[in-house]
C-alpha cells in the first residue's frame, strides 16, 4: 500500500474513534517533538509535527491509534497490521 492511502486510511480509522488529526508545526517541542496524543475538553486529539516526512507522519499516527481499542472496529488488513506493527515499537525492552 502506497504511503499516501495509508494515511488517508489511518486517517479515517481515527475520524471513526471521533479523534480529531492534525499536523502543526511543532518546533518550540524542540527537535525531538513529533507528536501525540491528548484530550482538550472533551475532544481527542493526535498532534503530528508537519515537518515529518510522510512516513514517519503515519507511524506516529499508527502508533497514536494503537492506543485506542480496535479490536471489534473494522480496518484493513494492512493498516491494522501497521497499527500492530507501531504498537510493537512502543512495547518497553527487558532488563
């Protein structure tokens, strides 16, 4: 799957779970500011620093997303398997 319909479906995963995406300009984070997940007021929201190439945009989307329950929504193979694939970069090392 192309980098782009990736997004595009990450994308519509998150507008399913009624979570609010959008791509800032995080540079006051400093450099390692690329992004993440948060609730104002009563809205959910994925925060993404646009500065991102557009892989790294969708992995921190995918890993945003992995937060959330999917397990009974329905989403592509490939994206699910993207999402679980982002959720193992997350999962803490050993001793």
């Amino acid at each position: 799957m192309k980098i782009d319909d990736l997004a595009h479906e990450l994308e519509e995963v998150a507008r399913k779970l009624s979570v609010r995406v959008s791509y800032e300009d995080l540079r006051w984070e400093g450099p390692g500011g690329k992004g993440g997940s948060c609730r104002v007021h009563d809205e959910r929201r994925i925060i993404i620093n646009k500065a991102l190439n557009k892989e790294d945009r969708a992995r921190i989307l995918a890993r945003e997303l992995g937060k959330f329950p999917l397990e009974e929504m329905s989403v592509p193979p490939g994206v699910r398997e993207f999402i679980d694939d982002s959720r193992v970069d997350l999962a803490p090392e050993g001793p």
